[in-house]
C-alpha cells in the first residue's frame, strides 16, 4: 500500500487574522493626541500601550482567512456613504466598573459614525415577526450603545486616575474630514501591532 503523503496537508491550512476596522484622523490631530498622551505620561505614567497607540475611532474588529471577505462589505458601504466632518468637543472619561478609566476626546455629533457602524455590523439583521406579542414573550434585549470617541489612554488603574487634578489640558477641540474607512490586520492569537490592508474611499 502506498505511504500517505502528510505534506499535502499544509495546502489546506490557511491563517486566520484579525481585522480592525477604523477612521483615521489628519496628521494634525493625530500628533495632537500624542501630544495629551506624553502630558498624561508626564503626570501619571503610562504603559508603552498606550503611548505608542495611534490616534483612531473604532468600528469593529472581525475575523477572516482573506482581505477580500472583510473588504467586500466595506466597499459597498463606503460607496454609498459621503464624506463628514468629524469634531472633537474636549475631554471625556468612561468608566470601567471601579477598576479603571478611560479618557478620550468627545465626539460632539456621533450619528454619523454610529450609522457607518450600523452599516458595518456583520451580524445578521432579525427577520420582522408578524406575531401578536403577549405579556409572556421575553422581552427584547436592548440593542448594545455604541459611544465613539478618540482615546487618550485607556484602562488606567483608578488610584492613577484619581492623581489628575486638572484635565483643563486635555481639552481638545478640532475637527477632519473623515473621508475613508481604515483597515488593519494581523494573524489572529498574536499580540503584534496591526498593519495595513487598504484605505476605502468614501463616496
């Protein structure tokens, strides 16, 4: 009997990444932020995590074995969407339980974020029901609220936090046309940082 041949199971092993998707702001805001970023750093001390990450707003992450399938999606939104100015209204902390929080710039309209998000989601859209509801259905989970912004630092221990006397520096004001969806990726289960895949126009 023939010996198998196991090499001819590599052909069917393809990678895994991780995609995240995002919208950039100009270079001015973005050297802005790194500017708060190295005034946090100097009051309070910040992790290389935080100091060396990029200005952004998030979308989504998502995971695929080709460009082409996170791209896809992305195209046919983009295509559709014009471009919009996007403002920053100064500081804004969130709150992670008592552990931690996150302080970033405030988004002053986030609508049209929130729709491209909306747009991008993968998840699949329910199906409308045409059954009588009763008082015995479960009620609906509320849909998760998306609140985007641009990170100074995150997960910053509270006790650190708490050090910040005045935030009156970190209150930025500015704006960019957000004219394109950003795509990163990087092989899923790595912890390196993201590299780019494409810049899809909106419009």
């Amino acid at each position: 009997m023939a010996k198998k041949n196991n090499t001819q199971l590599t052909l069917f092993n393809e990678n895994v990444y991780e995609y995240f998707v995002l919208l950039s702001p100009s270079d001015t805001v973005k050297e802005a932020v790194d500017a708060l970023k190295e005034q946090l750093h100097a009051l309070i001390g910040l992790e290389d995590y935080n100091r060396k990450s990029v200005a952004h707003v998030s979308l989504f992450k998502t995971r695929a074995t080709t460009d082409s399938q996170v791209l896809k999606l992305i195209k046919k939104v983009a295509a559709a969407q014009q471009p919009f100015t996007i403002k920053l209204a100064g500081h804004e902390v969130l709150k992670h339980g008592g552990a931690s929080r996150t302080l970033c710039l405030k988004i002053e309209d986030p609508e049209p974020v929130n729709n491209l998000m909306a747009l991008l989601d993968p998840k699949p859209i329910a199906k409308k029901s045409y059954r009588q509801t009763s008082i015995l259905d479960k009620p609906q989970r509320a849909k998760k609220v998306i609140h985007p912004h641009v990170t100074i630092a995150r997960t910053i221990a509270t006790a650190d936090f708490d050090r910040i006397e005045d935030f009156t520096p970190f209150d930025y004001h500015d704006e960019w046309l957000c004219d394109r969806i950003t795509v990163l990726r990087r092989l899923e289960g790595t912890t390196g940082i993201f590299s780019p895949v494409k810049e899809v126009m909106l419009g």
